[in-house]
C-alpha cells in the first residue's frame, strides 16, 4: 500500500525546490517509515511570508551518498508536473485541516506541516491527503485512470496468492468500460518524420535495428520520443526528438 508523506523545504534553502535534486536528510531514522514507490507532498517556505506546494512526487530510489551532511537522498519522480507553485492560502487551509496539537503560537496549518525535522516522520492521514490533492490542478480522466490502475496493480502484487485467488473468483470475466474525455498535444508530423528519417531504421537508444518491420508500408518500427515532456512544457522540434524501439521507449517512461 502507497503512504503519502509531506517533506519541508525551508528558508534556508536559497533556490525553489528541484525535485531533480532530490531531497536530503541527515539521519537515516528520518526514513524509517519511507519505501520506494511511496509519495511525497513538498511544502517550500523561502521568504518567511508565504507558503508554496511545490508538488506530488513518487520515491524511486533511497540511498546513502555518505556524503555531506544531508548524505541521505530520496530520488523523486514528478507525479504533478506543475507550472508554476502554488501559493498556500495559510488561514483557509488552518481552518479546513483537522485540528491538531503543538505550539499554539502556530497556526494549524504551520502544526501540521512545518515542524522542525517533522519530514518524512509518519504517513499523512486519508483526510489530509485529500486536502492537499485538491489543491493539485486534475489530470485528465484517462491519465487518472493509468494511475490508479497502477497503484492497484502493485497492491495487488503485494497481497497473497489465496487473497488473489479469492478476489479473482468474485470478479466478472467482462470488463466495466468507461468513458474519458483527455487533452492531447497536435503534434508536428514533420517533426516526427524527419527524427524517423534521422534515424534511418536504428533505435537511438541501444543502437539496433528496429524490432520489426510495420505490414501496412515496410518501415522500420521506431517511435518517436520528446526528450523533455511536451507536458514539462518541451519543445515539438526535431531538436528536442529521438526515435526508439519500444523497448527503449518503455524505459524512457519507467525505468
């Protein structure tokens, strides 16, 4: 099961949070708690006067550099793909989040989430996960789904064959289908033409011959990658392309 925890990055920081960082701590008790695949809400406070979500991240990775101080790093994958921050309307959510306890001088926004060494020390309750989720622009229907989908998929792998079992006999052997409305980028053909082109039948990722050959027009089967997400506001440019074999590709997405 995904737990989601909340992280600080403080005014002692100089720059916004970079996820591609990652996030340091000092001591490895800090992540006791902490597994990869779990999440992670990064609330930022640079200028003392104001908070900023600076987004939703999924743990890949947890090591020990056994360099610097901060010599734990939890390596992160951007689940929210934000813009631009968003700025914390700190009385409204002191009044929407369940009360709770600590310096009553705080407000209870600040209890709950800028407590000295308190990142990564215990799950986030399902209440105020979804407070914090809310504040997140929506995906669109389709994505929403994959993700979901994911997440029960991984479940369950981790619950026990009889359980499995069981569930799979209780099943319908018909899928339920739904209907999704999505946004998608129009993309350049040329662009995608002229990478294929560029590539001359060879994946650009493990240097071999295209997997097969496509039945309706005897070319090279590659597909075209963005290097930076048209999403994470990525060029559609020849510059900003490479042509993959699916295999490469797939690696490009989750490896």
């Amino acid at each position: 099961m995904r737990n989601y925890f909340y992280a600080y990055h403080g005014p002692k920081n100089k720059d916004n949070f970079d996820f591609k960082k990652g996030y340091g701590v000092s001591g490895e008790k800090t992540l006791k708690k902490v597994k990869v695949g779990d999440s992670v809400f990064i609330i930022q406070n640079l200028n003392k006067s104001f908070y900023e979500l600076c987004g939703l991240y999924e743990i890949v990775k947890i090591q020990d550099t056994k360099v610097g101080k901060l010599r734990y790093r939890v390596e992160l994958r951007d689940l929210s793909n934000l813009d631009d921050l968003i700025q914390l309307d700190e009385q409204g959510l002191s009044k929407l989040l369940p009360k709770t306890t600590g310096d009553k001088r705080r407000s209870n926004f600040q209890r709950h989430f800028c407590k000295q060494n308190y990142s990564f020390q215990r799950p986030l309750d399902n209440e105020v996960i979804s407070i914090l989720k809310s504040l997140l622009p929506k995906k669109n229907q389709l994505q929403e789904h994959l993700d979901d989908f994911d997440e029960q998929v991984k479940e369950a792998l981790n619950s026990s064959k009889e359980a499995r079992e069981e569930r799979l006999r209780k099943s319908p052997k018909k899928p339920e289908k739904l209907t999704v409305t999505t946004t998608f980028f129009k993309r350049n053909p040329d662009v995608v033409a002229e990478a294929l082109i560029r590539a001359n039948g060879v994946c650009q990722g493990c240097n071999q011959p295209a997997p097969f050959i496509r039945r309706k027009d005897g070319t090279p089967y590659l597909e075209v990658h963005h290097k930076i997400k048209l999403a994470n506001g990525g060029d559609d440019t020849v510059e900003n392309t490479i042509a993959l074999c699916p295999n490469c590709h797939r690696e490009e997405h989750f490896g």
